[in-house]
C-alpha cells in the first residue's frame, strides 16, 4: 500500500483547516452575542440590585424606628398603668372615707328623715328642700370635711 504524498495531502489539510477556521469565527460570533446580552443583562443586575439594597436599607430604618416608637410606647404605657394603679389607690381610700362618713351619718339621716317637716313657709319663688334633700345635703357636706 502506497501512501499519498505529502503534497497531495496539503489541500485536504487546507480545507480542514479552513473549515474549522469558520467554525470558531461562527462560535465567537455567537459568544459575543451572548457576552453582549449579559453585559447588558448585568446592568440591568446592578440596577436591581442597588433598588434592592436601598429597600433593604428602608426597612432596616423602618424597623429600627418601630422599635423604638414600641419601646417608647411601652414606657408610657407603664407610666400610665403607674398612674392608673396610684389613682386606684386613691379612689379605694375616698370611697372608704365615704363609706366611713355614710356610717357616722346614718343614725343623723334617719333622724332627720323621721322628724316631722316644720310648718310650710309661705309659698316664695323658690322652693325649700324637704327632709331627705336637707339630709342629703347634709351628707355631702359631712363627706367633703371628711375628705
């Protein structure tokens, strides 16, 4: 068997050569395509992602100020409940004054409402309180000097 020259191979060589030449001319063509497309896909990437970033920085600023209008909120709420507890304390003691007051004048009211009305003034523009209104009058001023 006979080889073939080397100068017979040469355009086989050439042509293969030349083949596999367009071959990457059309591969890089495609790849720069697609680095082109990237390249404007990354800025449209960085945009998002600075949109992003400063989201992500509005919600931490959110979040922190939340958090401190919650604290302060709390803090008032406890100064509230503190004032709330102290005027609780406070109603409880007038009430008991009260009820102590009611207890000293109970014997004076049933008196007084058991005593006989005195004589009708003559009729005047004003009316005169009866016996239970003078009681409870009475009454209110006992509890007032006892507060």
């Amino acid at each position: 068997m006979a080889l073939p020259s080397v100068e017979a191979l040469a355009p086989l060589v050439n042509l293969t050569l030349a083949v596999l030449f367009a071959g990457t001319l059309f591969m890089l063509a495609r790849l720069h395509g697609r680095v082109a497309a990237m390249r404007g896909a990354q800025a449209e990437l960085r945009g998002l992602l600075r949109a992003c970033s400063d989201a992500v920085d509005g919600a931490e600023r959110s979040v922190t100020s939340l958090r401190q209008a919650a604290q302060n909120l709390a803090g008032d709420l406890g100064r509230t409940m503190d004032e709330a507890e102290s005027l609780r304390v406070e109603i409880d003691r007038t009430c008991a004054a009260a009820s102590q007051a009611l207890e000293r004048l109970g014997p004076l009211v049933r008196e007084e409402v058991a005593s006989p009305p005195p004589a009708p003034p003559a009729p005047t523009q004003r009316t005169q309180a009866g016996p239970v209104e003078r009681a409870a009058m009475r009454l209110f001023r006992e509890t007032i000097r006892g507060l």
